[in-house]
C-alpha cells in the first residue's frame, strides 16, 4: 500500500489532538504501519521552533516563517520518508492550520500563506482532513483554564470561520467536518468508520 496521509485540525479545544491520537492507537492495534506527529515538532528542530513560536511575541509574518520552517523539517524528515516506505501519517495539525491562523486569524494574504504552504510541503497535501468543528462559545469554555495568544475569542472567531471556508471551497480534496460538540467517542466512531473506509479502497 502507497503510503496514505491524514490531518487532523480544528480550533482550539476542538479536541483534534485526542482524536489523532486516538485513531493512531485504533489503526496500530488493526496492524498498520502509522506514524503519528505534531506540527510543528516532532524533529529536534521543529520542537525548537515551536518553543520559540509559544513563548516569544512576534509579528504575524516572523511567526508564518517559522510555521514554515518547522513543517518544512517535519516534511523532510519524517513525513515523506514514512510515506515513501508505504505508512499511514497522521498529522496533528498541518497547512490547514496555517491557512486558519495566520491567513484568516492574523489576516495575512491567502496567496502568500498558500505559496509558503506549497514550499514547506514540497506540495504535498493531505489524503484525508478532518476538520473537528465546535462553536467558539463551547471552544472557549473549554480553553478556559488555558490562556495562550491563540485564544482570543475575536482571532479565534476569524479562524474558525476560515476553516470552515477551507471545507467549502477546497472541493478537489478529501476534507471531512465533524460535529466536535458530541462525545468523544461519538466522534471517534465518524472518524474511524471514514478512515476504514479510505483504507478499503487503497
């Protein structure tokens, strides 16, 4: 089997992470080949960057590059090797993510983030995106005990928005919205039925 990449994205405290690591668990116990990784992180110099990225304020485009630089080694160094040798990747977030937060959160151009996206990833896209998606009110009160400068309840609206307008208009990929106000295995059982079903047809 060619090698097969999933994203996973929502905003925060969508629950994308537990998701992620969810169907890797499920996929590894079903005997496939997968890889599970964050972006950014997961290479020594991707964890450094997202080091920098969480705890330096900066402008919107320094912290887009080095988004960028962080997926471009994660890319390079991980993800194509494991889908050239035939795994399953699984990505919690990707170019989605970059798209949302800094494209339609920071507000910088969609071309210029797209371009960027398209360099790190040497264009490489995702096989399968879900997009969890939950109302900002339920996101919010979930990140309540959490403060982190991508919260903010007006950036965070923006970003939302966008991802919803990334499943509305990208029609030639594969990206699924799952209700993420559900439980968490309500969501789990849409996500695992959808992947199987992928992996039936390879």
């Amino acid at each position: 089997m060619k090698g097969f990449l999933i994203s996973f994205e929502g905003i925060d405290g969508s629950g994308k992470s537990t998701q992620a690591r969810k169907l890797y668990e499920f996929l590894k116990e079903e005997g496939y080949e997968v890889s599970l990784y964050r972006d950014p992180g997961s290479t020594p110099l991707a964890e450094q960057i997202r080091e920098l990225i969480i705890n330096y304020a900066m402008d919107p485009i320094t912290e887009l590059l080095l988004f960028e630089s962080a997926r471009s080694s994660l890319v390079w160094e991980k993800i194509f090797p494991d889908l050239t040798s035939g795994k399953i990747v699984i990505v919690d977030r990707f170019i989605d993510s970059t798209t949302a937060y800094q494209g339609y959160g920071r507000e910088i151009n969609l071309g210029t983030v797209s371009i960027l996206n398209h360099i790190a990833t040497r264009g490489r896209k995702p096989d399968l995106t879900f997009i969890l998606n939950l109302p900002l009110e339920l996101a919010l009160h979930r990140l309540k005990e959490q403060k982190t400068k991508f919260e903010e309840p007006n950036y965070l609206k923006r970003v939302r928005d966008g991802y919803l307008q990334i499943f509305y208009s990208e029609k030639e990929r594969d990206i699924r919205l799952i209700d993420a106000s559900r439980s968490e295995e309500e969501v789990f059982e849409e996500i695992k039925t959808i992947t199987l079903g992928k992996l039936k047809v390879l």
